[in-house]
C-alpha cells in the first residue's frame, strides 16, 4: 500500500534545531532539486497495486537513500546512520524535520532496490535528463506524424563489464565449498533416530583440500589431482543427500537452490577433468550468485572479469544504460537497438555514431550508411591513400569517443560501479543503473556550479552590467 505524503518538503519547511542551520548552497539541497521528485512519485504508486496494508516508506526516502549509498559507497546500515546523523541528508530524502533517530530499518533497503528495479531507474534517469535540458520527456504529441527532422548530434557508444563481488574463482576451492554445503546438508537431514550418520570423510577431504590450497607454488599435476579428490568427496556426498531425500526427508527452499547449483557445479567440473579443458558453456564461478558468468574482456590489468556486461552511451555528455546482462555478448549486435532508442527519445538519428571497433560491423555499416549517419573509423576493405582531412577526422573521433572511457572511469572510481556489491541478480543490476543515475546528477551538479560562478565573476566585474546585456 502506498500513500502520497502530505505536500512535497520545500528548504523553507524543514525544521532544524536550535541553534541548527542548513545553507541553501548545501550540495545535498541543491541535488534535491535537480528530481522531478512528484512527477517519479506518480510513476512509483502505481508498483503498489495492493490497497491494504502496511503503508510503504514515501519514494523519496526510498530513491533518496539509494542515491547517498551510491554516492558515498556506503553498506545498508552506515547509510542508515549517517541519514540519522545528518541533517541535509535527512532534506535529501524528505523527512519534513530534523530527528535523531532511525529513519527505517536497514533491511528495508533490501527491498527498495528490488522496487526500484534497473527499468524504472532508467525512466527516472530520463526525467532527469529532460528536467535539466528544460524538455518534456512525456510530451502527448504523436512524433510518428512530425515530418522526418535532418541527423544531427553525436553519440558515443561502448562496453564495459561491473565486477561483482565475489571471490576468485579456483577450481579447487570451489568444490570445496560445494563439498561443504553437502555435508551441512547431510547434518541437516539425518535423524539419530534413524540410527549411524552416513559416513562423508570430512576431515581427510578437509586435509587434501588444505595439503594443495596451501601450497604457494602449486604444479598443474597437483591441482589436477586435488581436483580429482574433491570430485570423488562430492560424487559420494551427492548420493548420501539423494538417499536421505528419497527417504521423505526434505531440504529448504535456499538448500534446494544450492543443490540444484552444486549439481550443476559437478557436471560442469566433471566434463572439465575428464576433458583437460578449462572452458564449458555457462561456467558457474560462485555458488552464492551461480548467474555470474566470466566475461573475457581482454584487458591488461585483468583478462577475465567476473561480472555483468553493459553497454552505455553518452549523448550531451548524459550516460544512459542500454543494456545489461550476466552472459557474454558481442557489442555489435546492441548498436542498432541503441540508434533507434536515440531517435525515438530525439526525434532524429544522430549525425555522428562513434564506436569501438567491436561495433564496426557490416550489417551496422550498412544500416548507418542508409539512414546517413557517419561511423567513426576507417572503412572495410584494402587501406586506401587517406587525405590528411580523412585522418583528421578520425584522429578527432578517437579523441572524442574518450569521454565515454572518462565517465566508465568517474562511475567505476566514485560511483561503485567498479566493484557490485549487491547479491542478487535483480538488485545487482539496480545497483549498476543507480551508478549511471548518480554519475548524470553529479554531471548536472558540476554543471549548475560552473554557471553560479561564472555568474558571480560577472556581478563581481565593475561592467557587469554591460556583460550582462551582452548575454541577454
């Protein structure tokens, strides 16, 4: 259930203590009104589709808590603390007064990020996109009967992969871990009334796991080998959990999941071993977040990530996120979706798309060169006599498409988008979409800052007046 508060929280209404004041030029005051806080809220009310119940916290609170997480790269229950503890915090979020105590329980963030799913972060980052560039984003005009309008504007695109965290995954350690899960299994289904525990060897399968992990130096034979014993140890305790199943005893519904997990971890280990291959289809890396999948990236820092792969592009210098997945995918076959998302929102295609060359296909080739859009780099086919305007342009494309790698670097450093910290699957991506969300409010920010300042220089000149009149 979900009710609209009272009336949305101005600076001039929040109340502070004796003695408390809060600057209007406060960073937190002045992001507060960079969201079109009512027109999200509108779109929020309507996830609550039940008209009992107990109330659900406001969308500001929710959306706001979120967005400090983000920003300051905090856990569930130091965001929760430092809300209690601050003041403009507590404005950010549209707490109509100043109160030092727990505005919400820290599990509830649990359940605004799987509300605030990745979809709806992106129409929220939208509204504040158009807010900022004074455009209505939901206008009612119908753009299929507006005459086609000539490209124009430039769109950058590319891909990089949000590790998750998790640990590395080793072969050996992980059928440790599943070997592990099945004994607790084993405890948890026996009975001692059905007499002796099924005999599963865990402490010498403890000592030959420990006689490899560690080793500092390990041979490739030694890790096959401990690999080997590993299996056995979970081949044994895989049918000591089926028998006890078969009995009528049963499991929960997370041992259920991780059964099924481990499973699927023995196979795909099995083939592995008995193939000498490291390389399998959909190759489970952790057993907490089995849809983990590496993504080989072909870096120098890290070769392989582990992690979710998105695309984003950058327009205006906005970011928005145009598509995210767990499983690998190629770039190239995202380009055209994006270009038409780009026209739909513009109301044209772009005059310049300037991609990686991942993306510079013959299929993306052909469809830019009939809609006459330029893509960035050198054509296909044998290397002609480029003129110097030829290298030139690319030369300017290259160094233009480096703003993308900036905000991937700004989002990734500041953001959390280089480490994912969030455990599930549809939470993770909200956390990657909350990442694009803040990176475009901190640009918006930086932006309203230049400007107040160049204002000031002005005010401050002894012509300012004429200055002024020249700019209007």
């Amino acid at each position: 259930m979900y009710k609209f508060p009272s009336k949305q929280i101005k600076f001039t209404d929040f109340g502070l203590p004796t003695g408390v004041t809060l600057s209007p030029d406060n960073r937190w005051v002045k992001k507060a009104e960079l969201i079109p806080w009512d027109e999200i809220e509108i779109r929020y009310a309507t996830l609550f589709k039940n008209r009992k119940g107990n109330v659900a916290k406001p969308l500001r609170l929710a959306l706001g808590a979120l967005i400090i997480q983000t920003e300051r790269r905090l856990s569930d229950e130091e965001t929760v603390l430092q809300i209690q503890e601050t003041p403009c915090l507590q404005y950010f979020c549209g707490m109509p007064e100043y109160k030092d105590e727990l505005p919400f329980d820290p599990s509830l963030m649990v359940y605004f990020r799987k509300r605030l799913t990745a979809e709806i972060l992106g129409e929220i980052n939208e509204l504040i996109i158009a807010k900022a560039t004074a455009k209505d984003k939901f206008s009612d005009d119908d753009d299929f009967n507006k005459p086609e309008q000539p490209n124009s504007g430039n769109l950058i695109v590319d891909a990089t992969c949000a590790p998750q965290n998790i640990r590395y995954p080793q072969d050996i350690s992980l059928l440790n871990e599943a070997r592990e899960n099945l004994e607790q299994m084993v405890d948890d289904l026996h009975d001692s009334k059905d007499g002796e525990k099924p005999r599963t060897y865990r402490r010498k399968a403890r000592r030959d796991y420990l006689n490899v992990a560690k080793k500092r130096n390990k041979s490739a034979k030694e890790i096959r080998k401990g690999v080997a014993k590993q299996l056995r140890y979970i081949r044994r305790d895989l049918k000591i959990v089926e028998e006890l199943l078969k009995s009528g005893k049963t499991l929960s519904d997370r041992q259920e999941e991780r059964l099924k997990t481990i499973r699927e971890l023995f196979e795909q280990q099995q083939f592995m071993y008995e193939n000498r291959t490291h390389r399998v289809e959909n190759r489970i890396v952790s057993l907490s977040q089995p849809w983990v999948r590496p993504i080989v990236r072909g870096k120098a820092k890290t070769k392989c990530e582990f992690g979710a792969k998105l695309d984003i592009s950058v327009s205006n210098s906005f970011v928005r996120l145009e598509h995210t997945s767990f499983d690998p995918y190629n770039e190239s076959e995202t380009l055209l979706a994006i270009i038409e998302r780009y026209r739909a929102r513009e109301g044209h295609y772009p005059e310049v798309v300037m991609a990686d060359q991942i993306y510079r296909t013959r299929k993306n080739r052909m469809f830019c060169k009939s809609h006459g859009i330029r893509l960035s780099g050198k054509p296909l086919g044998r290397p002609k006599k480029d003129s110097a305007a030829d290298r030139k342009q690319v030369r300017d494309d290259e160094i233009n498409r480096i703003e993308v790698e900036r905000k991937f670097s700004y989002a990734k450093g500041s953001f959390g988008l280089g480490l994912i910290r969030a455990r599930l699957k549809e939470t993770s991506k909200t956390a990657i979409a909350l990442s694009v969300l803040a990176l475009n409010l901190a640009h918006i920010g930086r932006i309203l800052c230049a400007i107040f300042r160049f204002i000031e220089f002005l005010l401050a000149s002894p012509t300012h007046k004429r200055k002024m009149a020249i700019i209007q």
